[in-house]
C-alpha cells in the first residue's frame, strides 16, 4: 500500500499495463482489483457472491502487488474499480493526469504506520520537543513521511534540526534496534519490531484527530463510474453492509474463516491484522473528518511532501476533484 520510488512511477504504469492481462469488463461482467494478505470484511461479500448478486453483474477479482499496477490496470481499462488503494499511489496517478477518483474510505489504519522513539531516551508526547536535535530514519516520499512532517510541526519540533535519514522501514526498524537511530517511522511488521525498542508519541486515534489520515480507498476511472454510477452505488452499499457485519463481533466465528481464506492468511493472523484497521461507516466517510474535508487536505499534503522529496515533479492546486462522494451518498438511501 505504501510506495516511495515514485518518480518512476509513470514508466511503472506503462510497463504494468503492458504486462497486465485481466479480464475486459463488459455488459455482463466488471474487474476489480484488490490485494491479497490484506484482509478485509468485503472478502467475506466476496467469496459469498454478495456483489454478483447486488450488481446483477458477474465481478472478476483479480490482486495485485501495488497500488502503482492498480493505477495502471485502471488506466489501460482493464480494471474497473480497485479496493484498498493506497492514498500515495493514488497521488501519484492522479498528479501525473491519471483521472481517478477516490469512492470510498476503504480502510482507515493509523495504528499501523507511526514514528517510535528509542525507550532509553524516555521522550512521550509531553516532552516531544526533546527529539531536536535527534537522528530519524524516514523513508522519504511516503505517507509515513508525511506523517512524521505532521507530527513533528505539532510539536513544534523543527526537522531542520533533526537528522532525517531515508531508509525503508526494515532497514530502519534493524537501526533503532541496533541503537543508529533515535527514532523510526514506518509501518507494517517493520513498526512491530520497531515497538520492541520504544515507544510512540501518539496513537492512531490521536493522530486521526490531528487530521493525520493513514488510509486507503476504493478507485476508479472517473469516466467509467460517472457511466456507471448507480453500479458502483450498489458495489459500495455491499462494502459497507460487509463493514457493518463485521463491526458486529457476534458475526466474526463466521466471518473469519471466509476472509482469511480469501486474504492467503490464516486466522490469527488476518485477526491480528483486522483489528488494527477500522472500516468508518458510510455516514463518517461523508463528514468533514473523511471525504467531506480532510481527505482532500491530506491529498494535497502528501503531494507536496513527494514534490519537496523530488518523488514527483508537481501536486495539483487541490484534490477536491479526485473525490466523488456522489455514488457513495447515493449508497446511503439504498
């Protein structure tokens, strides 16, 4: 979901759609994309026929390995709709003129991609100004960059003062446990053994609260879905239903299995991984906090951090426009 070498992303996307061989969507049938080990309440939809039924459509499902070859399966038209873009790769497109559209908030996770400071330096959010000063390994160009950016203007820590080295989060999680670095960004597994050595300045909660938004969403072309807007309507209502059911911890004997199953994972694991992720209703999607206001913002905020990191040549003046809430407010009253 996360993406850094990015200034080649649009020979990426040519190369991809090159390689790229799924179905061509028709009358009967559309394609989607989604990732494997990455488990989500829609799988249990999924492997229950739920969205053929609700779309009066056959639904193709087709994984992929990144963001960047959905982004290049949506332009080459062979993906319809994609689930669970990253927002960075989604930037990306978009910034280089791909005319995609967020639909949704797939799934939000800011428990699983945070900065951790070193434990022997005793440094929480109550004197994160202590961290002038300090070394941190940052994978440049990435949300985590943005968010470690976010963190520190809120705590009035000037990075200028820092010494900010790019490395990819195992490299940098094997640093701040070798004792190289004070301090990591990053996420996934890389965050988890970062967490053995320290501790972070703040939760997923309060970062959400600050507008520091970790999260993916469902795309795709702008063109197809304003043809087939009520289609993608009643893709999103399945999506939402499936969120809903699994918000329901009465449903989760059941549901686990299917979506471990259908996630290549087995079941302590995709439970471990679930419970780090929230699924926001449709009605929180549509506020200010999401894709009402936020999302957009922090759209134009990881542009600008890949500019600054020289990961793409220009952001566009806003991203309001890549979001379409159209079909999604159109979900609520199904």
């Amino acid at each position: 979901m996360k993406t850094k070498a990015l200034k080649t992303t649009l020979a990426a996307l040519a190369a991809s759609t090159a390689m790229f061989a799924a179905t061509q969507a028709s009358a009967e049938s559309i394609t989607v994309g989604y990732f494997l080990e990455w488990p989500m309440p829609f799988e249990y939809a999924k492997q229950m026929g739920t969205y053929d039924k609700a779309l009066g459509v056959d639904v193709n499902w087709v994984s992929f390995e990144s963001g960047v070859k959905m982004s290049a399966a949506m332009a080459s038209g062979d993906v319809q709709l994609s689930v669970s873009q990253g927002v960075p790769p989604f930037v990306v497109a978009v910034s280089a003129g791909q005319d995609l559209q967020a639909l949704d908030v797939a799934v939000s996770y800011a428990d699983n991609d945070n900065c951790v400071v070193r434990s022997e330096l005793e440094i929480d959010k109550n004197n994160a100004q202590e961290l002038a000063g300090k070394k941190v390994a940052v994978p440049l160009g990435t949300a985590a960059h943005y968010g470690f950016l976010k963190q520190m203007e809120h705590f009035g820590v000037d990075v200028a003062s820092m010494d900010v080295v790019d490395m990819d989060p195992p490299d940098g999680a094997a640093a701040i446990a070798q004792g190289a670095v004070d301090m990591f960004c990053g996420w996934g597994g890389s965050l988890r053994r970062a967490l053995e050595h320290g501790n972070v300045l703040l939760t997923g909660d309060e970062k959400t609260a600050l507008g520091i938004l970790v999260f993916d969403v469902t795309s795709g072309p702008a063109a197809w879905v304003e043809e087939n807007s009520d289609l993608v309507a009643k893709f999103l209502r399945v999506t939402a239903d499936a969120n809903a059911m699994w918000a329901d911890p009465a449903n989760r004997d059941k549901m686990l299995p299917v979506i471990a199953k259908d996630a290549g994972m087995d079941e302590d694991a995709t439970l471990a991984t679930m419970s780090t992720f929230t699924f926001p209703t449709i009605e929180e999607q549509l506020s200010d906090a999401w894709l009402g206001k936020n999302a957009a913002v922090f759209m134009k905020g990881v542009a600008d951090v890949f500019v600054q990191a020289g990961s793409i040549d220009a952001a566009l003046d806003s991203y309001e426009n890549a979001i379409n809430t159209g079909p999604l407010r159109a979900a609520s009253e199904m």
